[in-house]
C-alpha cells in the first residue's frame, strides 16, 4: 500500500495528496503531526529515501532555527525530528521499499 506523509496546510503535501487521489492510486494517509513516528519509523523512511537525517530536515523552518540545530549531528537531527515532526521535511510518498519527497510533484512517478 501506497503512503503519503502528509500535511494539509502545506500546499506541496495538498497537491501530492491531490495527484493520487486524481490518479486513482489508492493510498493511506499517515498524518504524521498527529501522530509522530517512531525512531524506527523515521529510519525506515530514511532509509528507503537514501537519505540521511540532515538531507530531510526542514533547515528554513523556524523550529529548526529556534532549537539551535544548525550544527547537530546525524542523531540529534534524527531526535529532534523525532520530538517536533514538523521538521520533518513532506510530502513523503512510500511505496514498498521506495520513496521520495514528492517536491516536485513528479518525483511521485519514481515510485510508482
């Protein structure tokens, strides 16, 4: 089963959401601010991304700013996505053992 990351008051997560549901792709919704990721989880994800903490953190969020985490390493980042997911960089599309951070929206094809 398709998952989407997602957060309906970022636009680029709205339209991700929008392209599956106007593609007729089946998919469930993990609304990650409510209902925040484990460690396991997150690693997981970041694993099937190929991506390491600092390439999916929100750098420009004010939070990430405002918790000095400028110069945090791979696991403090990891925590601290943990502890405030709206670091957490979206939309995240996951498909098996695939995913991509659907910015562009085209990037959703990739794990089709």
């Amino acid at each position: 089963m398709i998952q989407i990351w997602h957060n309906s008051r970022c636009s680029k997560s709205r339209a991700a959401f929008n392209y599956l549901k106007d593609n007729g792709i089946e998919f469930e919704t993990v609304e990650y601010l409510k209902n925040p990721p484990s460690k396991e989880e997150l690693q997981a994800v970041l694993k099937k991304l190929n991506m390491k903490p600092g390439e999916l953190v929100r750098k420009k969020e004010k939070l990430f700013k405002e918790l000095g985490l400028k110069d945090a390493n791979e696991d403090e980042l990891l925590e601290a996505m943990i502890s405030n997911p709206k670091l957490i960089e979206r939309p995240i599309i996951v498909n098996n053992n695939k995913a991509v951070v659907a910015r562009p929206l085209e990037k959703i094809e990739e794990v089709l």
